[in-house]
C-alpha cells in the first residue's frame, strides 16, 4: 500500500465546508482512495473511495488531483455529528492500512 | 440499513485464559475481517477471510489467533492463551464480493486481559 499523509488535525466551524487533504504521492496505477471515518467509541466508517474521477455521495464528495498524487475529502456542510477521526487509505481493499488519520473537531 | 454486530461489547480476561470474540456480518456478505486497534494507536488488520478459508493475514495474527465461522451467520476470532498486550478494541468487518466494495465494521469489542 502507498503511504499516504494527512494533518494531525483540523477544525471547522459547524454548516461550514471542510476540506480534508491526503498526499498519497507514491500511489500506483490501480490503487483507490479511500477515506473512511472513525467516530469516538464506534468502528470505522466508510465514507467515499475513487480512483481517477471525482466522486460524489450522500456523505461527502472526493476530488482527486490529475496527477493522483492527492486527493481532498469534501464534507459540504459539517455538522457535529462529522466530529471524527478521518482516515485517508490508497491501495487496500479489504487489507486496509490505517494511518493517524486526521482529527476533525467541529465548533457550534 | 444492515449491520455488523459484535458480542460482547467488553470482555475482561485473566491472562493465559481462552477468549471468543463473536461478530455477525451483513447477511449476503462474502468476505469477512478482523481488525483491533490498541488504546491509542492505529486500526491494525488481522486477518481476512473468504470462502471458508484465511485469505490474508498479519504479522500479528500468529498461532495464539484463529478464526472461524461455525455457521452461515456467525464469524469468531479466538485467542487460545490471552496476553497483556491482547487488550485492545476488536473490529469485524464484511464487504460483499466486490473486491473495491466498501469494509462495513461492528462497534467492537472492547478486550481487557489483566
């Protein structure tokens, strides 16, 4: 799997967008991006995965850099409840390697 | 919308002791997980399984671990003799057959080996 880094943390305020960056810059042809959140006390969550295209769901939206070498995770309009660990993974399936991911608190 | 569940939600064990960890995947999953994560550290894999078979497994997942599914429903993660360093969050997961198909992960549970 590619390594990939993301900031320790980032905060936002809440229906505020947010843009949550990974660098995956030894990524490989065929790897996805997958983001996937850890809320406090639960398991992890899928959010969103892409390869070449921007992606767009329910939870948020994926834009991927032309060269593949980055990506942004896109939540529209935070709430609190997006208050999370958010983990940024490229190659993987079902071998997920998480990093640290990156804290995102959400202010009222 | 269909979940993976885990019992026991915590389980304390005396060192050296046998524990079994359960999970019920979604129903028409094909592809099942075990992850644990340390008390502040990293979601770690364990091991991957399909058709009745380990696929894939860590470093950490040495012969101290095995997994099983007894029936068309459940899906076990044993430890035969539990150690201090056990003591983590345990995750099961499922994804469906689609090898890019998203991981859907149980709430955990929590091991505590004193």
């Amino acid at each position: 799997d590619a390594k990939t880094t993301q900031p320790n943390s980032m905060e936002s305020n809440e229906e505020e967008p947010v843009h949550l960056p990974c660098n995956h810059s030894t990524i490989s042809g065929t790897d996805y991006i997958h983001w996937y959140r850890q809320l406090p006390s639960q398991g992890p969550e899928y959010v969103i995965h892409g390869l070449t295209s921007n992606v767009n769901n329910r939870m948020a939206s994926l834009a991927i850099a032309e060269d593949r070498k980055s990506s942004t995770l896109i939540l529209h309009r935070a709430t609190l409840r997006d208050a999370a660990v958010y983990y940024c993974i490229s190659g993987g399936y079902g071998k997920l390697t998480f990093g640290q991911g990156t804290i995102l608190t959400v202010h009222p | 919308e269909p979940e993976v569940t885990q019992t026991p939600s915590h389980q304390v064990t005396q060192m050296g002791q046998e524990v079994i960890l359960r999970c019920v995947p979604i129903s028409n999953h094909l592809y099942f997980y075990w992850y644990r994560q340390i008390l502040g550290q990293k979601v770690e894999f364990l091991v991957s399984f399909y058709n009745n078979e380990i696929s894939e497994k860590s470093e950490i997942f040495d012969d101290q671990f095995s997994v099983e599914r007894p029936d068309g429903s459940n899906f076990t993660l044993k430890i035969r003799s539990t150690k201090l360093e056990d003591s983590a969050m345990y995750f099961c997961a499922s994804s469906d057959g689609d090898a890019y198909s998203p991981l859907h992960f149980g709430n955990g549970t929590r091991l505590t080996v004193t």
